[in-house]
C-alpha cells in the first residue's frame, strides 16, 4: 500500500487537520487568500507601474495562503508538513516586508499584505503562521 492510499484511508498518523483549531486556520487562510488574491489581481492589472515591489509581494503573500489552505484541507503527514514549511516561510515573510517597510518607507508608495506586520489586516498576517505553526506541531505531537 502506498503512502497516499494509506493516508486517504486515514490510517493513524495521517488524520485530518481541519478539526478543532484546525477548522478556524482553513477558514482564517481562505479569508485571506480571498482578500489576498482580489488585491492582488486588482492592483496588478490596473496600478503595477506605481509600487510593483508592494504588489508582486502581495501576489506572493496570495500564493502562500492558497497553498496554505490547500495542504490543511488535504491533511496527511506530507500535507502538514508541506503548511509548516509554508507557514515557517510565510512567518520570514512577515517579519522580513514588516521590517523593511518600517525601516525603509519609500521603497513601498502603496501596502503590502504583509506590511506593518500586516497592521491593515488587523495583524492577522503575523498571528496566522505562528498560529499555523502551533497547531500543526500541536497535531503531530497528538498521533
């Protein structure tokens, strides 16, 4: 038996991660991979010119989230560990664009997802990986 079917058959080990917190994660990453990706697509297409930096990273923040929700709605042990790669990732992300933004205003005219520690999105950006990052830990301590 493959790892794939064994993890579809939800042998122990490989159970879902959309249980408890879990379920509030998927939806807090939807939400924002929604808000990430219609700002995204909008500022892109008609504003790149004006902050291409602050938009491409936004775009970026959008793929992550995606990908994100996708691998805790999978489940399995290689989708949790692909999301705490991704969330470990996301966190540097962070921490890296809300530093840069603070130190070197200029070189963003318009936000970034992740600016400010993500401040326009009521910091939910910085809490979510750490988030992340307790829950799938927290879910492979429980096999």
């Amino acid at each position: 038996m493959t790892a794939t079917e064994t993890e579809q058959q939800g042998a122990p080990g490989t159970g879902r991660l959309v249980k408890g917190p879990g379920m509030l994660l998927v939806w807090l990453y939807g939400v924002m991979s929604v808000g990430a990706v219609s700002r995204s697509i909008y500022q892109i297409a008609t504003e790149f010119d004006r902050a291409p930096l602050a938009y491409s990273l936004s775009a970026v923040a959008a793929v992550v989230y995606a990908f994100i929700t996708y691998t805790l709605v999978r489940g399995g042990e290689t989708a949790r560990r692909a999301a705490l790669v991704c969330c470990a990732a996301e966190l540097v992300g962070v921490l890296t664009v809300g530093t840069w933004t603070l130190v070197e205003p200029s070189a963003f005219p318009d936000a970034t997802v992740w600016s400010d520690y993500g401040y326009g999105y009521i910091f939910i950006p910085v809490l979510l990986p750490l988030s992340g990052i307790w829950w799938l830990r927290r879910s492979r301590a429980a096999v």
